[in-house]
C-alpha cells in the first residue's frame, strides 16, 4: 500500500472527491509553487469511497477560495507542530477575486491586464456569479 | 483613488433624489440656459470615445459649451497611444492632469467603471457595449417627466430589440424605482429582455411585467412607447441581423388606437422602426427627446463638478 507521511506543518486538504484532485491541484496553481506540495490520488476512504488529498508543507499563506467551487467535500485541516490545530469545510465563496474569467466575450476584463475579474454570488440553486465590471451573471460550473 | 469623488457608471449610482435633483435642474436650465452660461467656465471636459458616436458625443460637448466651459478628447481610439496597447487605467490617471471631468463611451462591458477605479476626477459612462448608458437613461427621464410632469404611475411599453438595447435596460432598472405601473415588453422570443434582468426586476420591485410579441395587443394602454432599434453591431453574424432587423416598424396607422396623450420615445439613430410620416404625429417626441439630453447632461456636469449654482 501507497504510504505518504504526515507534514509537520501546513495544510492538508482531505476528502477531495476522486478525480478532483489534479482540478484544485491546477486552479491553485500549486505546480508554480517553491514550498513542498504533494498530491495523492484514488486512496481508500470510509466516507467517500475512494478520495484524493493535497498536502501543502511549511505555509498556511494559500488562497482557499477557489475550493467551495471545484468540490464541497472538501475539509481542510491546519497542521501546526505535527498536531491538527483546526479543521474546517470548503464552502462556496461569495466573493471571487482574480480566479475565474467573465464568460462575457464583450466584459472589459477579458481585453485588460490591468484588472482582476471580480464576481458576486447573486444565487446557490442554481450557483451563480454576478461580474462585477459588466454585471453578467454566470451560472458556474468548473 | 479619492473616494469622495462622484461617477456616473450607472443609473443606480444616483438616489431617487438626486434624480428628481437633475431633472428638476434640466428642466429649469432647458427653460433657461443663459443663465447657466458660465456655471462651468475654466473646467475641461475630456470626451474619451473609443467608438463612434453622434448624439450622446455632441449632446456632451454642446452641454459644455453652454456652460462656458472647454473640449478636449478624441473620437477615434485608433488615433491615440491606445492602439500602442496602453491601458484603460494609465490613460485616465494622466487625463486627469488634462481634464476636471470624463465622459468615456467603449465597446468593451464595464470600461468605464474600471476607469473610474483609477480617477481622481468624475468619470461618466457615456455607453458600455450592450450594457449601460445612464445619461440615455436621464434624457430619457428629463424627456417623461417634461411631457407628464411626473415619473410615477405610467404604463411603459418597450418595443424592438429588449436582449441587446442597453437605453432599454437601464431605463427600466430606473423606471421600476419610480412606481410604475406596468411594464409592457413586446419584442421577438430572440430579442426578449434577458432573464437575469427580469428575475431581479421580479425580486427587487413590486412591477407589473407583461409580455407580448404583438404590439397591436397593446397599444391601447400604453402611456409611454419606448422604440428601439435592432442594433447591427450587437449581433455575432449578419444573418441573425437580417432575420430579425424589420420585426418591429410603427406607422401612423398603427398609431390609430393608441392614447391621445401617448408618447413615443427613441433614443436615436432609428434606421426604419419608425415611419417617418410618424413625426408629424404630436405623440412623437423623439427628436425633443434628444434636444433635452443636451439640458440634463449639463445639470449632470455641474453636479459632478460640484458648481455651486
């Protein structure tokens, strides 16, 4: 069996639903990264069956954001010192900055590098985001 | 950037009050203009153009004039440092050296309040792609409120292209915060007023919405018909311009059942959605319509500038 070592400190991202891993892995930009990261994929897991995790060494400085939108199984875990210090659930952002584009062809942040595209859930069922420049809403879906 | 100063992005950046405010202003300097002759002398007003325009950019720089100030600005994006690639935000911050104030029309969606990100003086949107155009919106109000004397309780019918018309879809944002009565919306499936902009019309005002495809089902009711043109460049393919560009033409026989105190709104250019043997018809107002938004441009200006009148 495929053994992978706790991290003494960092951040563990668990329960990621199969196949979603390289997803948040990517959105996260994590290959960019110069800290440790490793992605494990297809685990066993009592609740899910099979899972993927991510863990993230020596930095807790990571933009969660992104997560409550690829998958809301999600938990994630702070380690601090070898011991889990606080445990917590992706949820859905209400507010994106810079992380998706506008699906608007016409809104200005696609054309300018100035700007960061900026969203606004307006809606859970079903999951929409409103732009913040050209007021599109968009009904998400990674 | 400083925080106190005033944009017009869109119409929802005024209150009521401030409506009622510049309208009131427009109607008195529309009745009055010389004595707002220099309200404005020694400001600058920068027209930034980054698409063509007739009305609203000469409506601008006429309602500056009036008020005795001076023009700088172009009407070609082509011809500035913007086709080297410079940024929405490096032009303004150096425009702000040149100009008190910014009127900004592009073709891109939200243009316009990314400038106003990096302004320190008033930026206003002068037309956003298909998305906004706040002082049509106020011409438009100034042109209702100089015909029926108010903004309340009116039957508002909007006729043609509801998907892409920006004038329509400012217009009736604004006109829902002003008890209307009933919205009539009467355009082709193709063209219908999108859904988003319904569903918050339905969630964020108590407004009567009624659509139709026929206008003829209608007429008899409507206090105010708002033409509008099915626009060319809003279109993806030519073909779809062409099935749909003749959907809606008003005549003066079609006007036969409609109210006597009715009036007929556009916001111009109109390419064949109205016959021309309708301007002979007291209803139409559409060219006085134009000739108002020179007056509430000018009250705009002088309330985003601060002039103390």
């Amino acid at each position: 069996m495929l053994e992978v070592k706790g991290i003494e400190n960092g951040i563990v991202l668990d329960h990621i639903t199969s196949g979603n891993g390289l997803k948040v892995f990517d959105k996260m930009n994590l290959a960019e990264v110069d800290y440790p990261v490793v992605l494990v994929m297809n685990v066993e897991s009592k609740r899910l069956g099979r899972k993927d995790i991510i863990k993230i060494e020596n930095t807790f400085d990571v933009d969660l954001t992104i997560l409550g939108l690829i998958d809301s199984n999600i938990s994630v875990n702070l380690i601090k010192n070898g011991k889990l210090v606080d445990k917590k659930q992706a949820i859905l952002p209400e507010i994106i900055h810079g992380l998706i584009e506008c699906h608007n062809p016409r809104c200005i942040t696609n054309f300018d590098d100035y700007t960061k595209p900026t969203f606004k859930r307006i809606s859970t069922d079903p999951l929409e985001y409103e732009c913040n420049y050209c007021e599109e809403v968009t009904e998400y879906k990674l | 950037m400083n925080s106190h100063v005033r944009h017009l992005i869109e119409p929802e950046d005024l209150t009521n009050e401030e409506i009622y405010e510049l309208i009131e202003l427009g109607e008195k300097m529309y009745q009055n203009p010389s004595d707002y002759a220099d309200a404005c002398k020694g400001k600058i007003l920068a027209s930034l153009f980054y698409e063509p325009s007739t009305r609203t950019k000469f409506s601008f720089d006429s309602a500056m004039l009036r008020l005795g100030g001076n023009l700088i600005g172009f009407s070609d994006a082509n011809a500035t440092s913007v086709k080297k690639g410079e940024s929405i935000a490096d032009t303004i911050k150096v425009m702000c050296f040149y100009a008190d104030i910014a009127v900004m029309r592009h073709p891109k969606e939200g243009a316009p309040k990314l400038a106003s990100q990096h302004s320190s003086m008033p930026i206003i949107n002068g037309g956003d792609g298909g998305h906004q155009h706040p002082t049509q919106t106020l011409t438009d109000l100034l042109t209702i409120y100089n015909y029926k004397k108010k903004l309340e309780g009116h039957t508002i019918a909007f006729c043609g292209d509801l998907k892409y018309g920006r004038t329509v879809h400012s217009l009736i944002r604004t006109m829902a915060r002003f008890d209307t009565k009933k919205c009539i919306l009467i355009s082709p499936e193709e063209l219908q007023l999108p859904p988003s902009l319904k569903r918050q019309l339905n969630e964020r005002y108590d407004i009567e919405i009624e659509e139709v495809t026929q206008l003829q089902d209608v007429i008899e009711e409507i206090d105010i018909l708002y033409m509008t043109r099915i626009q060319k460049e809003r279109f993806f393919n030519e073909e779809d311009y062409l099935k749909l560009k003749n959907s809606y033409i008003l005549t003066r026989s079609r006007l036969s059942k409609a109210k006597e105190d009715m009036i007929i709104m556009h916001p111009l250019p109109r390419v064949n959605e109205i016959a021309y043997d309708v301007d002979e018809d007291p209803r139409a107002v559409y060219f006085e319509q134009s000739n108002l938004g020179v007056y509430v441009r000018m009250a705009l200006i002088t309330k985003l500038l601060g002039v103390d009148l």
